[in-house]
C-alpha cells in the first residue's frame, strides 16, 4: 500500500526517511544485534545518542548556554502540573491566557496547585482570536505566565511574544517547536509533546532556564522535578528510549532540509496556499480571525454541514486521511506540520476545488 497523507493533529506523520531508517535498524541498531529498545538506556552507545540528540536539537534552536533539556514522559498535559510544581509554592501567584482548549485545561490543572489567574481569554469570541495583551488583567505577583504558543484545536496561533509581564513566560509549544525559529531567550520554560513536529508519541522534551532550577516543592514527583532530571540527564528512571531515538532522527532530518529557516519557509508557503483556496472560496470558510491564524492547524468548515460526512469519505478515499474536525469544533481540520510535504497541501486543495465543483 503506498503512503497517504496524513493530515492527523497528533499523532501526526514523521517524514518517510526516517521510518525507513528505523526499519532497517530496528533488529540490529548500530551491530548490537538488538533493537535500540532493548539496549541499556545506561550504556555507552545509548548515552552517545542522547547526546547527539539533544546537541542536534540545541544546535536548531540555537538554545543558550543557560538552559537545560530535558526529555520526559508523561505528554504536554503532565506538564501542566508540573509547571506550578516546579516553579511556584501553593500560596504563589501565577497567570495564564487562555487562548483555546489546551490553555483552558492548563489553567484548570494549575488551579489545584497555586493561586491561579485567568489574566485573558478568548472564550468570549468562541477562541477565534487572541485577547489584545493591552487588555490582559496581570498579576503583580506572578512567578510566571502560561501561555499556549498554538491552539490545534480551535488553529489560533501567537505570531509574537508579547512583551507584557516581568515574569518569566511558560509556553506550551507542542504543536509550533521546531516548525519555525525561536527566540528562546524570550522564555522561562518552553515544553512540547513530541507527536507533532519531533517524533513519536512517548516522550515531551522540556527546555528550562537555569535560574529556575531547585525551586520544586518537596512533593514535587522525582520524574517531573526539573532539577533532578536536568541533574541526571533526563535518565533519572529509565527514559521513553525509542521515543527519544526516532526523535533524534527527525532532528537530523530538520538540519539536513536547511534547519529551523526552511521549515519556516516551507510551512509559510504550505499554510498560505491553504488559506488562500478556503478564503477565495463561497463554500469553505474559516472562522479564526486572520492575524491569528495557525500555520499547524487549519480548521474549515463546508457550507452544507450535510455533506461533511461525504467529504470525509471520498477525501479518504483520495488518500487524504484524518481531515475530521476535533468535536468541539466541528467541520474539517488539516494540520501540516513539518513532515507533511507541500504535495499533500495541494492534493487537499484540488480534492477541494473538485469537491466543491461537484456539489457546491
């Protein structure tokens, strides 16, 4: 069966290169004679490649001296207990911006482990743009402020830091690192699941400011205490290895296609084209307000919600899969993340045009 393209938020698609690499070492990595999942995670030659993967992945970001990597487990949403764990005691102030459904549970989390503000929220306009940080109620007090760099289900994306607050921002960047550059320097914490621009579901790689080391309560979880995993290179207990290993491969894959510049670039021109084709269209539409407008996610809906079921099966059956609207939202979604090629953009927006030729 040839490949499709996958237009899944996450798990999303990894380029083929590097599923066909991890075939062919998958029952002799490196003439061990066993499969990097059997290896010892405490051994010369895995060490040697969680090394060359995090200096692979600091090399793109172009990552400070003064920041640590970690790569844990546990997924995005673990972080968001582990933020306030990390960084705050229980009286502490901190304040987030709730930009769509992700930040909406980061804050709910956070509200069991400090003193939690909802500083802004798009909820008012149904998550279809970002609140004016002139408007945005801040904490005086606040050890950091949470904000969601993209939303994959609503597709409303920060295109700017804003530069409001003394306190060190905290970013949920899972669907947006490694798709673009990124000034790190502007952050305390940026931490991203792995399942949508890095590798493989299993592992969520954390970058975190030296300065902000050793505050974690004492009941903090030894596997998310920042310190501790910083201190012991990620492998305090045994780490998701073939995550971290297939992860390490993307990253090769990102510097060879010309690093964070190319990706930039290319998702530029990807998400561009798409909504130029819903935009010149009387049939699609898409309702996020343009200057948000994710390049990740791109939501759209038909103007006859009746055919949305035709849609999806004859899409699939062009070989354009998981281009279902998350069910908050309704309607189609494509995300076109970093592996997903150009071509795939544009056989969705033929499929499209036709699509709309034949019962629009």
């Amino acid at each position: 069966m040839e490949r499709i393209y996958n237009f899944s938020p996450g798990p999303a698609t990894l380029p083929t290169c590097v599923l066909e690499q991890a075939r062919d070492e998958l029952l002799n990595w490196r003439a061990t004679g066993m499969s990097v999942m059997e290896v010892s995670h405490r051994g010369k030659e895995f060490v040697e490649l969680a090394e060359r993967a995090t200096a692979t992945f600091r090399q793109l970001l172009d990552i400070p001296d003064n920041y640590r990597v970690l790569f844990l487990q546990g997924g995005a949403t673990m972080q968001f207990a582990a933020l306030p764990l990390n960084l705050a005691g229980p009286d502490d102030a901190a304040d987030y911006v709730t930009t769509g459904n992700w930040g909406v549970k980061a804050f709910g989390e956070a509200q069991r482990y400090l003193r939690a503000n909802e500083a802004a929220s798009g909820r008012d306009g149904n998550f279809r743009r970002i609140p004016d940080p002139g408007t945005w109620r801040l904490s005086d007090d606040a050890c950091y402020l949470h904000l969601v760099s993209n939303e994959t289900v609503v597709g409303v994306e920060f295109h700017e830091v804003p530069d409001v607050s003394e306190a060190p921002i905290a970013a949920d960047m899972s669907s947006t690192l490694l798709s673009r550059p990124v000034d790190v320097n502007r952050y305390g914490v940026i931490y991203a699941g792995a399942q949508k621009n890095i590798g493989p579901p299993g592992v969520t790689v954390v970058i975190v400011r030296d300065d902000l080391l050793g505050r974690a309560r004492p009941e903090t979880p030894t596997v998310v205490n920042y310190r501790v995993m910083s201190d012991t290179d990620s492998m305090s207990n045994t780490p998701p290895t073939f995550s971290w290993y297939v992860s390490g491969l993307v990253f090769e894959w990102i510097r060879e296609q010309g690093g964070l510049a190319a990706m930039a670039e290319r998702n530029r021109r990807k998400a561009t084209r798409l909504y130029a084709a819903i935009d010149g269209s009387d049939f699609y539409d898409n309702p996020v307000d343009p200057a948000c407008r994710s390049w990740m996610n791109v939501p759209f809906t038909l103007a006859d919600t009746n055919l949305d079921a035709v849609f999806l099966k004859e899409s699939a059956g062009a070989g354009l899969a998981n281009l279902k609207g998350h069910r908050l939202v309704g309607g189609m979604r494509a995300s076109i993340y970093n592996a997903l090629p150009e071509a795939g953009v544009d056989a969705l927006i033929a499929f499209m045009s036709d699509f709309e030729a034949r019962h629009g």
